[in-house]
C-alpha cells in the first residue's frame, strides 16, 4: 500500500501493517465522502484536504481494546496536519480537535447502525494536551451504547506515544424511517 510520506514514521508503520488492521478508505481533496447529494461533506473534501491543513489520511478498522465498547472493532483516521489548522502557532485549534471527534464518533455510529447520516445531538470534549503542528494523530472511536434511534460513541486523538491529546462522548440520533 502506497501511503503519505508523512506516514514513513516507526510508529505509524507499524500501526498500518498489523494484521489486526484493515483498511477502509483513503480519503484526499478530489475525492467526494459520498455520491449521494445530501452528504457532500465539503468542509473535510473542500477545505480541510489541503497541503497545509489535514495534508493525508488513512482510515481503518480495527478490533478494539475499549472495556466499555460493544462491538469488537474500533474506526481509526490516522491523519497528518498541518499549520493551517492552528489556533496558537505551532498548536491545532480547540475547534479542530472537537471537529474530528465529531466526525469519528459520527462515522461509528453510522457505521453501527447503519444510519445515513445521523445527527449529533450532544458532544463532550476533554482537552488533554496540545496538539502540535505540524504533525501526526492518530484518531480511535467506539459506540459505547445504542438504544432506539440513540447511539453514543466515544473517541480520542492521540499521539505516536499513545498519549491523549483530546477525548470525547457524543450522543447521535438516527433519522426517523420514512413511510411509504
């Protein structure tokens, strides 16, 4: 597999040739998240997939360690930033750190329930440390519970030592079936 030079650290080697890891998707500016027109995702396809913002992704799956999980896997984005996402120069913006909790606990849920798109009802962050950029994260989330229409799921981004930078609890509502 052909990755993003940024990748070429032990760690994220590592990371990407276990067999417990299964790619999903690799995501960049000219690819749309969906074909489907009422999920264009353009924040992450037009604004953030640049040379100096979210410069590459891998996104995986892979089995889970999380006590409080309850499906055996975990979606994983492993990303490499840049310095246009700073907030304080050399440091990612708060609102990028609750931006990509958002989304990973928005694709696990989706991918768990298989929703199409449910909405964010409720976010908890907790900021750990900061995240320097330029740099590399690694971003986990889990569904921690579903009942009905609700799923909550949980993330962190961390860093090539393992180490939190951010975590967060989302509670999502999945769409109402239509009737025909």
């Amino acid at each position: 597999m052909e990755t993003h030079s940024d990748f070429d650290l032990p760690w994220c080697k590592e990371l990407l040739t276990s067999p417990t890891v299964e790619i999903t998707n690799i995501p960049t500016q000219d690819s749309r998240i969906s074909g489907d027109k009422r999920i264009s995702n353009s924040m992450f396809s037009r604004t953030l997939y640049t040379s100096t913002a979210i410069r590459a992704q891998i996104n995986f799956k892979r089995p889970t360690q999380e006590l409080d999980a309850i499906t055996p896997y975990e979606y994983c984005y492993l990303l490499s930033i840049g310095s246009d996402l700073d907030g304080m120069t050399g440091r990612a913006h708060g609102g990028f750190n609750a931006m990509i909790l958002d989304q990973i606990t928005g694709e696990v849920s989706s991918n768990v329930t298989g929703s199409f798109a449910p909405a964010t009802a409720t976010m908890t962050v907790d900021y750990k440390a900061p995240i320097d950029t330029p740099g590399i994260i690694l971003v986990r989330g889990w569904v921690v519970e579903m009942s009905g229409r609700k799923t909550w799921a949980k993330a962190v981004l961390e860093d090539g030592d393992r180490r939190v930078l951010a975590s967060g609890k989302a509670l999502f509502i999945s769409p109402r079936e239509k009737k025909i």
